[in-house]
C-alpha cells in the first residue's frame, strides 16, 4: 500500500501497489510502446499520477452495468484475482467501487473458512490457523498490511505531520511498522486459536474482512484525504455518504445472518434464533463502528486526514478487533 510507487518502472514486471490499488505497467505489444499504450491496451485499472483514469482490459469474464463495474473494481483493487471490465472507468466509477468493499471482503471471508476447512482435514488447527492467515496475505497482495507497517512508522516517529506523512512514503520499514505487522499476525493467530472448529470459527473469519473493508469506506467517506495531488485521494475524496450506505447495509446485514447462523440453523428460523442472530451482529457492528471512528478519528487529527496507507491500518486492526469480541461472545 505505498503511494510512493510509480506505474510502468518496471514495464512486463509484476504488479505494483499505490495507496489500496494494484497497480501494473503497461503491456507492451507489437507497435505500441509502453509510453504510449492507449487505455485499451491496459491489463488492469491504472491510476496514474497525473490523475486521469485509463480502462480496463483482462482476461476472463466480461461484465456490464453500474453494479458489475463497481464490483469489479474494488475486486480488482483489494485482491490479485484477475478479473475482466471493459469500459472507460472514471474518478466517479472507482468511487462507487468503495460500496462494493465489504462485498469483497464476503468473498475473502467465505474463501478463507473454506480454506480452513479443507486444511483442518489433513492438519492441525494450529497450523491450519496459520495456513489461512498466508491465504489472505497472498490473495490481497498483503496491501493493508502494508499500509499498516507504512501508518506505524509515521504515525509514532515522533515528527510533525509533514515528517509523518514523508515517512510514510518511505519504501523501508522501520522498527514501529515491523512491530505492528507482527503483532497483527500474532493476534490473528492467537485469536483464531480461541475459536472452536465450527460454524461460530466460520462466522468470526468471513464477518472480519467484511468489517475490515466496510472501515475503508468509512474513513473515505467521513474525512479528507490528507496528501495533496495524485494517490488514492483522486477519488476516495468523491466517495460520499451514498457509498457508505450501501456499503453500511452490506456489512451489517452480514454481520447479524452470520452470526445468527453460526449458532444454530435451525433456530436461526424462529424467532429465538434471529433475536440471538440480530444481538451478536449489532454487538460486533457496534463495536467495528466505535473502533473504526475512534481510530480514524485519531489519525485524522495527526495528520489532518486520511491516507491509502492508513485505510489499510484501519482495515487490519479493526478485523482483529472483530476476532477479539467474537472470542469474548463465546463466553456469554
């Protein structure tokens, strides 16, 4: 999640990151030379530092309309998976995309419990605790992890805000930010190791990246964007509270049918089940909501806004903060 990078310095080469978007170089092809391919001839969505948004053009499905675009794009940006979007794609459409995020972080979710299901059967929980934490780090490309290190390292360098931020941009990590990924992982771990196999292990890892991206849009949407020019603020400063309504439905709906489903299906049904189902969701959401702003509201007044470095920050502590109280609900 560096915001530092520059597309196409490497031209052919693997993907870069900048800010929570994954950023590949432009595809050389016969006649038409990396500086000068035409939005068409991008692999992926390229945001360039200039501020202008070029299309899109993969391989595999092909997808039409507001909803699929905006999907798509945040699949895209939070994810390696190569998905397909052809289309001219827009400050205003990579926006939109944020609604999208908890939806993504669903599909992280629902993939991570299948992957620990499938390595419970031949390892044991301890180690198939740690097999699922490597799935989520390679499927995002270790983005807000990243961010994570990055916000560390600025945030508790004991600089000004404009020494932060420099810091910030910083390709190295420090001390602070090895710190933080470790202990990120370390509290994953021990977590995941405090929830039994079953439905409420399968709820707790699909409900935190839902949560986890549902802050993102949060901390767009509520406060400005603190770096000046290109970066993500190129469009996290148009995501609006309509963004962070869909996304808000999303991750709640979510949070309260997983939760109710993780106790028991069948009561799930009746009355007595949705009640349960309904309490254990909004505890979990309200406490994503006060975690996010609290910390967002924090590093907002440190560096007067927001930046793609700490979206990422935020994501990951408040997907831990989701293992923690659905360690502490087992109990009650």
């Amino acid at each position: 999640m560096r915001e530092n990078r520059e597309p196409g310095k490497s031209p052919g080469g693997p993907a870069t990151v900048r800010g929570s978007l994954i950023q590949r170089p432009p595809v050389k092809r016969e006649g038409v030379s990396g500086d000068e391919a035409k939005p068409g001839d991008l692999p992926v969505s390229t945001l360039v530092s200039e501020g202008k948004a070029h299309g899109v053009k993969t391989v595999g499905f092909l997808f039409r309309g507001v909803f699929y675009l905006g999907f798509l794009l945040a699949l895209q940006f939070l994810t390696r998976i190569p998905v397909t979007v052809r289309g001219a794609v827009t400050e205003a459409s990579l926006a939109r995309s944020m609604a999208y995020f908890p939806l993504v972080g669903l599909l992280l979710g629902a993939a991570a419990a299948t992957v620990y299901t499938l390595a419970s059967l031949v390892l044991p929980a301890a180690v198939s605790n740690l097999v699922v934490i490597a799935f989520l780090v390679l499927v995002t490309g270790n983005m807000h992890g990243d961010g994570l290190m990055d916000a560390a390292d600025g945030l508790f360098s004991g600089r000004q805000r404009d020494g932060m931020l420099e810091i910030m941009k910083d390709s190295r990590v420090g001390s602070h930010g090895v710190m933080a990924g470790a202990l990120a992982v370390l509290f994953r771990l021990v977590l995941l190791g405090q929830l039994p196999a079953g439905p409420e292990k399968a709820a707790a890892l699909i409900i935190a990246p839902v949560l986890g991206r549902w802050a993102q849009v949060y901390g767009a949407a509520m406060f400005p964007y603190a770096r000046t020019g290109g970066g993500t603020g190129i469009f996290t400063g148009r995501v609006g509270r309509r963004e962070l309504a869909w996304a808000s439905l999303t991750a709640l709906a979510a949070t309260i049918l997983l939760s109710g489903i993780a106790g028991d299906l069948a009561d799930f049904v009746f009355s007595e089940g949705v009640l349960a189902g309904t309490v254990k969701g909004m505890v979990l959401a309200a406490a994503a909501l006060s975690g996010t702003a609290a910390l967002s509201r924090y590093i907002s007044g440190r560096l007067n806004g927001m930046t793609g470095d700490t979206y990422g920050a935020v994501s990951e502590c408040v997907e831990v903060l989701a293992l923690t109280v659905s360690v502490i609900m087992l109990k009650y």
